[in-house]
C-alpha cells in the first residue's frame, strides 16, 4: 500500500473523487496550511487530505457563547476536536488537489481543489501550525456486477433527480454521465441529497460494486419519499458547497 504524509483539512462534508471543493479560508491554521501550500512547484500537485468530522467543530469558538459563557476560545491546530483529533474524525476520507489557491487582500483564501484519491486515516500529528496526518491510498476495486449496477443507477439517479428538480425542470439525462462504473459511484455520492453518514459510508465502501448497490437502495427509498414533497431545486453533479471553514 502507498502512504503519504499530508496536511489535513478537517470539514463537515465528505469528499469524493472527482468532487469540485471550493474552500473560503479564514482559521489561521488554515491560512498557513495554504501558505505551505502555495511553496510547491506549480509543475507538482499541491494535496492535502479532506476528512469528515465525526465529533466535533469545523470551525474553531473565537468566542464566549452558549450554553458556557465562560468557556474560553480555543486555538491551534486540535482546536474544536478534542485532545486526540484522531478519535473526531472519519478514517476514511479523500486527497484533494488544489488546482487555485488564491490569496485575499484579509489574508485569507479562496480554494478550488479536486477530489482525487480514497485514502485512509493512519495518525494525526498535531505539532505544527496545521493539522498533518498519515494516510495509506485505497485501491478502488470493482467488484461483481459493477457495469450491470451502473446502468440501474443510472436510471434510478434520472429518476430520482427529476423528483428532485421538479416535472418542469430540467433533469439530468443519463448521457451526460460516465459510464465508468466507479465515476458514476462517487458521482451519484456527491450529487445525492444525503446525511453526511450516508455519504460516509458510500465513501468508505469496500468496492464499486458494493457502493453502486447501496446508491440503488437509497435513490428508490429518496425517489418514493420525494413523491410526496413539493419540487426541490436540481443539484450540480460535480462541486460542493462552498465550505466556510
């Protein structure tokens, strides 16, 4: 198995390969994770790994508040996840590229990054001004029947975002998606409206196959539940929300 060692980027999302992640960052741990960053050649890509947080906050308390109004703000790299980060993150989680890091005139960034890579939580290491951690690559596997699972996602991911979008909408038509069985797993991930568990857990599946099953499964379950909902707005395949770390 392959293992790096990369700056670690803790969200209240899961990314996915092949998701679009646009980052606004302001936490000063952040800030000079990203000016560590900007250090590598252009020629090389500039990673670091995106986590799910399990127990804890994405952004750290700058402030008094409720219910403790004297609890005192909290600082550095483990600040919103306990004594041991390790035990407030997901184990599972993505290599991001960032394609644009941008600085502000506030100091601040705006980021466009790229899923790439399943990889594995191995250790935190909080000594710098930026979470780091170790992680061991995950090789995607197929899996049986992957191709055969794809075609009904497929079709169940038609279905299901013409329920979302509404009759009147425009939906998203099967020949706009790949056929790759594995694309179409993390794309149909990132596009469904799920809980963050839910979306951990197809992140985290063993194979395609396994992943393409499961979307099966809840896309019939959303699709029948959204029968009876008035028509939700359609939602981009490819980019998440803009995460206000």
């Amino acid at each position: 198995m392959t293992t790096a060692r990369l700056p670690l980027f803790p969200l209240n999302a899961v990314l996915f390969p092949g998701l679009v992640l646009p980052l606004n960052v302001f936490e000063q741990r952040y800030r000079a994770m990203m000016r560590e960053l900007l250090k590598t050649d252009d020629s090389e890509p500039r990673r670091f790994a995106v986590v799910a947080i399990r127990d804890g906050r994405e952004v750290a308390p700058t402030a008094p508040g409720l219910p403790d109004q004297t609890a005192l703000p909290e600082k550095g790299p483990t600040a919103g996840f306990g004594p041991d980060p390790i035990q407030a993150f997901h184990r599972v989680g993505c290599i991001a590229d960032a394609a644009q890091i941008r600085e502000r005139p506030d100091g601040g960034f705006e980021v466009m990054a790229t899923g790439t890579t399943r990889v594995k939580l191995l250790s935190v290491d909080a000594s710098g001004p930026f979470l780091t951690a170790e992680l061991e690559e995950i090789p995607e596997e197929q899996g049986d029947e992957a191709g055969t699972l794809a075609e009904g996602v497929l079709r169940a991911f038609r279905n299901y975002q013409k329920r979302l979008a509404g009759a009147r909408e425009r939906s998203l038509t099967t020949s706009e998606l790949p056929d790759d069985p594995s694309v179409v797993s993390y794309l149909v991930a990132a596009a469904a409206v799920l809980d963050t568990p839910a979306k951990q857990r197809l992140l985290q599946a063993p194979d395609t196959a396994t992943r393409l099953r499961e979307e099966l499964s809840l896309l019939r379950a959303e699709t029948a539940v959204l029968r009876h909902l008035p028509s939700l707005p359609a939602v981009d395949l490819t980019r998440a929300p803009t995460s206000q770390n």
